[in-house]
C-alpha cells in the first residue's frame, strides 16, 4: 500500500479515535498525551510508511519523481480534482468530528500540542497568547496567497501541499513555529496552515464541541484556561485540547 494512502489511514483513525475517546470518557490529561503519543509514533516512527516519509520526497523531487516512482502519473494529471476531493473528504470529517484532525491527526499539530505541555510557566498567568481575531484573519491571508499561487502562477495544489520550496519556505516556518510552541499554543496551525483556515469555517457548525451544562457557575476557570479563548466556537479554533472539561470545578463543561 502506498505511504500517502497509509498516511491518510492514520489521520483519519486518529481523529475519529480522539473524538470517541472524548465523548466515552472523562479525557483526562494523562489519556490525551497517550493519545498524542501514539499518534506520533505512528507519523514519525512506525516503518509502515506514512505522510512524513512521502513528504520530504515530493519536496526535494517534485510531484513528477514521485508519482514515476508508483508508476502512474494519474496525480499528476489530476492534481486540482485529487487535491479537491481530499478537501471535501476532510472537511465533511471535521464537520462530524470538529478540530480532531487538525489535533490528532496531523503531524505538526500532534508535534505542536505535545510541545505546549512543556513547564514554562504558561499557567501561572505568563502564558504569550495570539489573539484569536488576529490570528485568524492572517492564516486567510496565506489561504489567499494559495489560491493566487494556484490561478495566476498555475503551480499544483500538491506541490504546494508538498512543501515545495518554489512556493514558500514552509520547512523554515515549521521549524519555528515547532519551537515557538512550546510557549504559544499551536502558532504554525493558528497562523499559517491554509486548511486550518478552512477547517474552522466548518468547526463551527461541528457536531462535536465543549458545552456548557445547566451545573456552570460562570466562574470562568473554563474560559481562562482555553489556550484560544474559543470555547464559545466563534472562529472555530477550538483544537479539542479538553482544557476546559478537566478545570471545571462542577463537572458542567463536556463534550457533546
């Protein structure tokens, strides 16, 4: 089976994993971070083949080597309609199973959440927060410079998807934004991922998201600790994280 088609398996067996697991159980932080794990034993470690391992050589090769090396070059003929149908497939998924996907089931999102638990300090109150406005209106400039890319230039929508370097240096954007998570949550995903500006389009009509019970106290302790400050899904930025269901005090945040 070929690595992109394996890749996807994992994407989507994860995200749906993550969403059943939410609503099954209390999802504490111990389960999530099990969760976060595997999944990035999966993407970066297990030989099976896997995004990661197609990325880089559709990268430094180009889509053309790559696709002579499974021997069809149907990818690269239907490089808009494949790179289409992936979109629609992905975004129906987010609209049954919110942001799981972009946190669970991507890479760099599982690489970016797991990078934010580490102890700096960022819930005594020095945490650095992007605003989710902002953020928000920056990563639809980039899905904009895409689309440009796309209509006047004519480049691919998987040589684009495949980090090349003729488009923009997204592997030195990763690499600081990989690091810049560690103090502020998910910066790559909230400012330059051009599905994720999509994505939240439809998260916010997710059938999966927190939800306040008829328990809340409105002592805000949820609010406070959402790292986008979205429980209420007007962006739909929220990633799932669970924050808000394990701080409530009253047991009236859950997933529904």
């Amino acid at each position: 089976m070929h690595p992109a088609i394996i890749g996807i398996m994992y994407v989507i067996a994860f995200s749906v994993l993550s969403v059943v697991i939410m609503v099954k159980t209390k999802f504490n932080n111990l389960l999530r971070i099990g969760l976060l794990i595997a999944a990035l034993l999966a993407f970066y470690v297990l030989p099976t083949g896997h995004l990661i391992g197609l990325m880089p050589k559709l990268g430094s090769n180009g889509v053309m080597a790559e696709t002579g090396d499974v021997g069809s070059g149907i990818v690269t003929a239907y490089s808009f309609p494949l790179a289409l149908l992936a979109l629609i497939v992905t975004l129906g998924l987010t609209f049954f199973v919110g942001r799981a996907l972009c946190s669970y089931g991507c890479p760099v999102g599982v690489v970016q959440e797991l990078l934010y638990e580490a102890p700096t300090g960022k819930n005594g109150g020095n945490k650095l927060t992007l605003p989710t406005k902002i953020s928000y209106f920056i990563r639809l400039g980039v899905l904009g410079l895409i689309v440009v890319l796309v209509l006047v230039f004519g480049l691919g929508l998987i040589q684009i998807a495949a980090l090349s370097p003729l488009v923009i240096p997204v592997a030195f954007i990763i690499g600081v934004c990989i690091i810049a998570s560690i103090f502020v949550y998910r910066p790559f995903c909230r400012l330059f991922c051009p599905y994720g500006a999509l994505a939240a389009l439809v998260a916010k009509f997710s059938k999966v998201k927190p939800g306040k019970g008829d328990s809340c106290t409105e002592c805000g302790l949820c609010d406070m600790n959402c790292p986008t400050g979205e429980l209420n899904e007007k962006y739909g930025e929220c990633y799932l994280c669970g924050r808000c269901v394990r701080t409530c005090n009253v047991d009236a945040v859950k997933f529904c």
